[in-house]
C-alpha cells in the first residue's frame, strides 16, 4: 500500500500483547461467542415454545436476542482470527462493518427504549394494556426500529466512504470504528466529527431519556402500589431490563456522545470489547436469572426434555 490516497486495505493492529496472552484470548472469546449464540438462541427457542410467554414482554426480549446475534456476530468473526495474526480488510468491507456494527447497536437503543415504554403502560396503564401493546403492534415498532437506524447510520458511513486516508494505513483497533479511521484520513475531518457528534445525540440520548422517563413513572407507581407482593414483581420483572440499560447507554454515551475523539485507545478498546463480546452474553444471562418466569419456564422445558429421553430409551 502506498503513501496515496487510493487506498484499498487496512491494517487491523487489535492487541499489541504477548502471543501466549493472545492464544489466550482467542479461545475465551471464542468460548463467550459460542455461548452468546446458544444462550440467545435458547431464549428465541424458549418464548416460541413456551405459551406463558407469548406475550409483548417478552416477544420484545426474543427480538433482543435476535438483534443480539447479529450485533456480535458483525465484530467477533474479524476479531477472533485478529488475536493470531493482524487482520487484513478492505475499505468496503471496513465500511460495511462500520455502518452494521453502529446501525445495529442503533437498533438496539432504540429497542431498549421500546421495552421501557412497554412497561411503562403495563404497570402504569394496566387496563388499557392489551389494547394498545399485542404481537402486531410490537412486531411493527421492532421493524420501525430496525429502518430508523439503518437509515440513520448510512449518512455518516457515505460521508466517511468520502474521505482520503493517508498511509500508513493502519487501524489501531480491532475493528473499522470512526475514532481510528479519522484519525488516518488527512481530509478535513471535522465535518464527519460534528456528523458523528450530532447523530449519537439524536439516537442515544432521545431513546435514553425515553427510558429514564419511563422508570421514573414505573418506579412511582410500584411505590404507590398497596400490595408488597406486587411490587416485588413488578421490581422483579423491570430490574433486569434496568441494568442492560445502564450497562449499554453508560458504555456508549462515554465514547461516542463526545465532541472530540482524542482519548486512549486503550480504553476505546476494552470498552468495545465490553460492548461486542461480553455484553451480547450478559444480556440474555441477567433476563434469565432475574426474571422469574423465565427461570419456570427454562425448568419446565428441561423437565420435558428429560422426561422425551426417557420415554425414547
């Protein structure tokens, strides 16, 4: 590659760490992307199958399961085989990672904030519940999340395909995030910056401050409730939620709600190892062991399993 502005590859540097450290690293990522599909794959499987849980709650949650597996899956097989050796990836492709891994994390925010309004009206308004919440209409709004943000992200991914890089063409990151791509263009980034700037402004903090306002309504009426058994569910079933929502919205508002892009690679890095690798498995964990149904509803599955391989032998 030449020191123009025709270029045609990056250079993935990921982790400037030890071989062994690396091999490492290779099969725990390996071993959490594994679960990562299984344990989202499971919860689709178990909502589809267990009646009890046909409802917009949890429909919600499969759809998350869903966008899950693709979020993780747009960054996890470029970083796998980038812990053996520095990967190598054209500009297409290093643009086509970028505007899914940011239009499906979009859709993840915006789905987030969905499933806070979804709460929302069936703790605060129940009677008026299953009039305005059902199958349909989730299905529709997921859908309406999905086009919003995939529409959203592809301004800035055609402003960023316009720009010229300067050799030496290497991305010190794991994957084709902005931060190092602008860092190597030696265009007038400022534009793509205050781009960047405005649109994470306009994605996360909107659906953010939809479901800080949604639990603060949850939270008064679950106070106000006379029964204690009720408000035990009712803090059961929306603290799980709660904490997926402070461990994304927290992680994204400190890298991308920022009005400049100079901090430590470093940390760019393990918070975006949080992001891609980890967070895609916690996810699915906290609904499951916080949440009572679905705790029921994994044991009665398992029950029949037994009980079909028993009968089979």
């Amino acid at each position: 590659m030449n020191n123009d502005t025709d270029v045609i590859y990056f250079l993935l540097l990921g982790f400037t760490i030890r071989t062994e450290l690396r091999i490492f690293l290779f099969f725990m990522f390996m071993s959490i992307y594994i679960l990562t599909l299984t344990a989202n794959i499971s919860i689709i499987t178990l909502v589809k199958l267990d009646q009890h849980l046909h409802t917009p709650m949890y429909q919600l949650l499969s759809y998350l399961s869903f966008l899950e597996i693709f979020y993780t899956s747009s960054i996890v097989p470029t970083l796998l085989p980038n812990l053996l050796q520095n990967n190598i990836i054209s500009l297409p492709g290093c643009l086509a990672q970028a505007y899914f891994y940011f239009s499906l994390g979009t859709t993840e925010f915006f789905l987030l904030g969905l499933m806070a309004v979804d709460r929302y009206i069936a703790i605060c308004n129940p009677l008026r519940y299953t009039s305005i919440m059902n199958g349909t209409v989730c299905l529709q709004a997921t859908g309406a999340c999905w086009l919003v943000a995939f529409l959203a992200i592809f301004v800035p991914v055609i402003l960023l395909s316009k720009l010229y890089f300067c050799g030496p063409y290497i991305i010190n990151h794991f994957f084709c995030d902005v931060a190092p791509l602008l860092q190597l263009s030696c265009s007038d980034t400022r534009i793509m910056e205050n781009a960047v700037f405005i649109l994470a402004c306009f994605t996360i903090l909107p659906s953010f401050l939809v479901t800080i306002i949604s639990y603060v309504f949850i939270i008064v009426t679950i106070l106000r409730s006379p029964s204690k058994k009720g408000r035990q569910k009712a803090f059961s079933t929306c603290s799980s939620h709660l904490i997926v929502v402070v461990i994304l919205y927290g992680t994204a508002i400190f890298i991308y709600v920022r009005p400049a892009f100079a901090y430590p690679v470093a940390i760019n890095k393990f918070i975006g190892v949080f992001n891609t690798v980890l967070t895609p498995l916690l996810n699915p964990l906290i609904y499951c062991l916080r949440n009572k149904e679905m705790k029921v509803a994994i044991r009665k599955q398992f029950g029949r399993t037994i009980l079909r391989n028993n009968m089979a032998q």
